[in-house]
C-alpha cells in the first residue's frame, strides 16, 4: 500500500504550530521534574503534561513523516537520524563524566540517554512502518496497539534500545501518518473547540483532584508492567485505559491550536533545535545552586517562564544557522560510503 500525499499548507500550518507548542510543553515539563516530590501544584502541572505532550508529539512526528517515508529522502532521514543518535548520545555521556559528574547513570549506545529516546524510537518507528507498508491502515494500527500492550509483558529493561516506548508509542505514530488534515478541518468547528476546551478543564480539574495518586511511570511509557509493580495477567488492561486518557487529552489540547500562519509557524519549523539541545541547558540547571532557590509559587512560575522564553531562544534562526551541522548533520558522506560496499560486493545501492 502506498499512500500519495497531498500537499495541504493548512495541515502544515497546523501541525507546526502544534508541534511548537508541544517543545514548549517538553522543555516546561523538563525544567519542572526536580520540584514535583515536594510541590503539589507543579507535580499536577507535570501529569498534565505528560498526559498528552509525548502521544501528540510522536502523532506529529507521524503526521510529517508522510513526505519522506519511503524512497531516497527516506532513506536519506534514516541515516540522519541514526548519525544524531550517535553525536548526542556520545556529547551528553561525555559531558555527564567530564563536566557534570552524574552518578548511577549507563552510559551505553544501546540504552538511549534521557531525551535521546525519541531519536532512537523514531528511528524504529520509521522501518516498522516501511515494513508493514503493504498492510492497511487498520490493521497497521490494530498490531501497534497489541504490541504496546503485549510489550509491557516483556521481561526485559524497557529502556534498552527504547524498546518499550517504541512499541508503547508506535500507535500514534501510525495515526499520524494516516491523518487526514481535511478532516480534522471538516469537524473542528468553533462549537468543537468549545468542547475540547471544556474537556481541557474537566481534566484539569481531575487532575487536580486525583493527579497526586497517578504514577508517573505509566506516563512515561519507558518502562514494563514489573518494573511499574504490577505482574498480574491483567496490566495491559491498565495500558489500554491510558491510551484512553491519552487520546482525549490530545483531543482537548488541540484547542489550544491555532489554525492560521503566524511567527509561531515558523518556530515550529525549528523543534528539533530545542529538542536537541535544551537538554544541556537542564544538565547545567540540574547542577548549579537554582533549584535551592525555587521553593513557592511565584520562584515555579518564574522557572516556567524562563524554560518558556529559552525555547524561543534555542527556535531562533541564528541558533539553526550556528548549529545545524551538528544537529542536522551531512549524511552524504555516508551515502558515499555506501555506494562503495555495495560495488566491492558487486552489487548496486538503488537508494
């Protein structure tokens, strides 16, 4: 099966501005983690995130993948892909030994530094996908949602190679490649917005209610059902329960969304940056006095303001301009190298 995608600027306009608000919401979510044991509010704060930030993100993830799945550009991304894994898993353990001097962490390829989950699950999202090319839809996203429950099973560390979120995840990823914009623009009418405004509230208000009693964990999707505590037969009903959760908080924050064009379109072109590169800015955060300082609610809300003002620092043009051989590095190098194995074993590279 192969899916022709058209062109639709108000899709695209759409899906970066999303995409935007949701680095905003990863870089918050970050910056808040150290308070949330001892602050109420920030802990709710933090499971409001999480209830959608990571399933929109990797949707739209999805979503743009559409454009370059298959053929050269594909296979192009793949490598890039690969090779941003090996630059920044390599840079952040280098600067955990050398600089920051972080205790209890594993510094190995196969088990993805913190943030650089995404990378690797993207990476694996991206070949499962090219390999269930042929099915349809439905059952493409029938077998990701049996592989994110039947995954939790597993005895095995769900951080090594992000095993458990790459398969915890791949159903929105999936969605968003089928996602048709058109329809969304169909029902989305200003009553819906409405709606999923009033849903916003209603979970708002639930978490502030009941959020203190929901483990993060099951949030993080990173981890399996005995690593959670739980070894009955019957967890997985647990996972499906929260991609209930999931997909009506997704809902209710795309009516936060805008739908036209605006300076926050453009950002959105520049996720990546922050993605990439934010983590260094909590690494330090983590490691000066700052969070000795931060002890009410006004020094909370001063730090959310600054993670906010940061990710429109790291989304500028001069931060790209700067970095980008870094953080969106060659891969023709690689293609090249490519090209000569496959002549020294006879045979031809078609990508």
């Amino acid at each position: 099966m192969t899916i022709n995608v058209q062109a639709n600027p108000h899709g695209e306009t759409f899906f970066l501005n999303l995409r935007f608000l949701l680095i905003i919401c990863v870089f918050v979510g970050n910056a808040i983690e150290p308070l949330i044991k001892d602050m109420a509010m920030m802990h709710n704060i933090y499971v409001w995130i999480f209830t959608f930030h990571m399933p929109l993100f990797v949707f739209v993830t999805g979503y743009f993948a559409k454009a370059n799945l298959l053929g050269r550009s594909g296979h192009r991304l793949l490598l890039q892909i690969g090779l941003q894994y090996v630059i920044f898993q390599s840079l952040y353990s280098l600067l955990d030994v050398t600089i920051f001097q972080v205790q209890n962490i594993q510094h190995s390829f196969f088990i993805p530094y913190l943030l650089l989950w995404f990378l690797a699950s993207h990476l694996c999202w991206r070949v499962i996908l090219i390999a269930m090319n042929n099915w349809t839809p439905l059952q493409q996203l029938a077998l990701s949602l049996a592989l994110g429950v039947f995954v939790g099973y597993l005895q095995v560390d769900g951080a090594w190679l992000s095993l458990s979120r790459t398969f915890v995840y791949l159903p929105f990823f999936i969605a968003g490649y089928h996602f048709s914009f058109a329809y969304l623009e169909k029902i989305f009418t200003p009553k819906a917005r409405l709606f999923t405004l009033a849903l916003q509230i209603a979970l708002l208000g639930a978490i502030a209610i009941w959020g203190s009693r929901i483990d993060a964990g099951w949030l993080y999707g990173s981890m399996t059902y005995g690593q959670l505590g739980y070894h009955e037969w019957h967890a997985g009903l647990v996972r499906l329960a929260l991609y209930g959760l999931q997909l009506l908080a997704g809902i209710a924050f795309l009516s936060f969304v805008p739908m036209r064009e605006s300076k926050l379109t453009d950002l959105g072109r520049r996720t990546l940056y922050v993605f990439l590169l934010h983590g260094f800015i909590i690494r330090i955060a983590a490691a000066s006095p700052l969070y000795n300082y931060i002890t009410n609610t006004t020094t909370s809300i001063m730090l959310m303001i600054g993670a906010v003002l940061l990710t429109l620092l790291l989304s500028h043009s001069f931060i790209r301009k700067w970095t980008s051989p870094v953080i969106e590095p060659s891969v023709q190098w690689l293609l090249n190298l490519e090209r000569r194995a496959f002549r020294s074993f006879g045979t031809t590279n078609k990508h």
